[in-house]
C-alpha cells in the first residue's frame, strides 16, 4: 500500500510541476518575465547587440594584412580593430615548408556578454619570402587556396556559449572571391523570408561576404519550457564607392541577416552548421512551423563619415497566447510589443 501512494503523491507532483510550468508560460506580450526578458537580450537578439554602434563586436578576428601589411610572419597586436575599441592578438606558428598556422583573437573589453572571438587559418607564403602580404592566400592544410577555410571560427560568450561561424560561398558560382552583392536596402522589409534569400550581384562592390553561424543555447526559457534550441543564421554583407568622395578608405558599408531559433531538441549538440542549415530555410523531413521559435531579421547601413543605422525586428512564437515581437526601428533599445504583420 506504501508503495500505492508513493506512486500517488509522485503523480500528483508530476501534474503539478506541469501545471506551474504552463503557468509560467506568457498570454502576450505583458506577460513575459523579467528574467525570460533578460535572456531575449543575451541569446535570441545577441547580434543586435553585437551590432549596436556602441557595442559593435563585428564577428572577425582575421589579422588585417590588407591595411597594415606588409608584416613579418611574427605575433602582434592590433588596437581598435575590427572596431573601435576592440583588441586583436594573433600569434604564428613556425611554419611547415610554406604555411603558417595563424591563431588570431579578438577581445571586447566594453561588452560583457562576450568574451572573444578567435579565428585560426593557414597562409601560404607565395610573395617576397619572410614577407606576409595581401598577395599571401588562406590555404587549406594541403596548401590549396581557399579564402574561405578556416581550422577555427567561433566566438565565446561568458556564460560559456559557443556560436560557430563557416565563411559561405556563392550559391552560383561557389566562388567566394567572385561574389559582390549589391548594396542592401536599409529600407527593405523586415519580414523573415519564406525561403532561402539569393541576393542580388552587381559585379563593383568593393568587397562582399557572407557568413553562415550556429549557436547552441543551452538555456531554459519559461515562455518556452525547452530547454535545447539554437539558433541558425547567414549574414550578407558589402562595400560600395560612396558615388561623391569616390574614396575606397570610406565605403558605403551594408548588411543584412537572417536568424531563426529552432527547438531542434537535444540533437542539436555537436551538430554542424551544414547539418543544421535545414532548420533556416526548411527541408523535407523539418516542419518548420513546429520547430520555429522566433526569426529575427537585422539591417544597417554605414555611410562613409561612419554614421551607422540599425534596424531589428524579431518575432517571439508563442504556444500559449498571442505571438509577439522585440523590435528596434531605430537601433535604440529593442522594445516588446504585439506582433503585428508588416
């Protein structure tokens, strides 16, 4: 009989337990805790965060030969890059007949959610010997050229979340260096698109890339009750002249990303992000209305005196009420509000 009502008192908890979680669970938009709030901001709108002018935490820590080369194949530091107030630390390996390991970090003393981001690649030494220049290709292990390899792309948050990030290629002719993107409309629409997003080429930008990323988010949210979701995303960016200054040092700079967070389950731990792309864009065996958490959509434009526009919108699907959304139209603190469609 003891036995009977251990089972009873363990059932009884169980329905519980159920009952405060789906209570815990918001009916809009005034409803979400603060703490389910707070971990929005840290995991599912971490890039605008990443993107605020005065936080900018651009994802790169490749050593900018192109600007402050030629160099020696030696360690160094570079100071306010890739943005103002930043810290870029790159050590060289010796090298192996004509490549160099690079292990470059990049470090954010003025974001406290972040920790660095580090990138580790091969160069190959083709130009003046002893002499690292921009004539110096990223090259695989075997010594192939390909700009888009890299051992290492990743960045670390403080809480010990990792995002991964894979250097994309053009779809069409699966050629990085072959892809310049048109400038991207800071006015174009902040709808999630329904399908994969081919942007358009204009063959005179002055540089263009495009950069797929995933990131586990081992976190529990109570509007959610899961605990195991990523989130999956590809960011578009591009150079152009500003048509009057005619001046490469100061481009027209533009982005554009596309981010959606799934409940993938626990699956999703050591996945890679090609196995994960399905859950961006859909595939035939992912329902994507039923693993869709939220989609975000970001958008800024740099002009050449460096005055930065920003724009995000995010919509949070929610199972238990009405669906909503965390939105910054003009790069200021992102607010909670209805979800209305555009």
């Amino acid at each position: 009989m003891k036995h009977k009502k251990y089972i009873f008192i363990t059932i009884i908890l169980a329905a519980a337990s159920a009952l405060l979680s789906v209570s815990c669970r918001p009916a809009d938009y005034s409803q979400v805790t603060a703490e389910d709030q707070q971990s929005i901001k840290d995991y599912i709108i971490s890039t605008f965060y990443m993107e605020k002018p005065a936080e900018a935490a651009a994802p790169r820590a490749t050593v900018p030969v192109h600007t402050i080369g030629p160099l020696t194949f030696a360690g160094g530091i570079v100071y306010d890059y890739p943005e103002t107030g930043q810290i870029t630390t790159y050590t060289v390996a010796a090298p192996i007949a004509d490549l160099y390991r690079i292990s470059s970090v990049t470090t954010y003393p003025f974001n406290a959610a972040l920790t660095n981001t580090t990138e580790e690649y091969y160069i190959k030494d083709v130009s003046v010997l002893g002499s690292w220049t921009n004539a110096d290709p990223v090259v695989t292990g075997a010594g192939a050229v390909d700009n888009t390899y890299r051992l290492k792309f990743e960045t670390a948050y403080a809480d010990g979340t990792l995002r991964s990030y894979r250097i994309g290629t053009d779809t069409s002719t699966n050629n990085w260096q072959g892809v310049k993107y048109t400038a991207f409309d800071i006015n174009g629409s902040m709808d999630f698109p329904t399908v994969d997003v081919a942007p358009a080429v204009d063959g005179v930008a002055l540089y263009s890339s495009k950069v797929d990323y995933l990131q586990d988010v081992n976190k529990k949210f109570s509007m959610w009750g899961r605990k195991y979701i990523a989130l999956v995303g590809t960011q578009y960016y591009t150079e152009h002249l500003d048509p009057v200054l005619l001046d490469p040092a100061k481009p027209i700079k533009t982005f554009v990303a596309y981010e959606r967070v799934v409940d993938a389950g626990a699956s999703v731990k050591g996945k890679s992000i090609a196995q994960l792309e399905k859950f961006l864009w859909g595939a035939a065996d992912v329902d994507l209305a039923a693993v869709t958490l939220a989609t975000t959509v970001i958008r800024y434009q740099i002009t050449a005196d460096g005055t930065k526009t920003l724009k995000q919108r995010t919509v949070i699907f929610n199972d238990f009420g009405a669906d909503f959304v965390y939105e910054a139209s003009d790069g200021t603190e992102p607010v909670l509000a209805p979800y209305i469609p555009l």
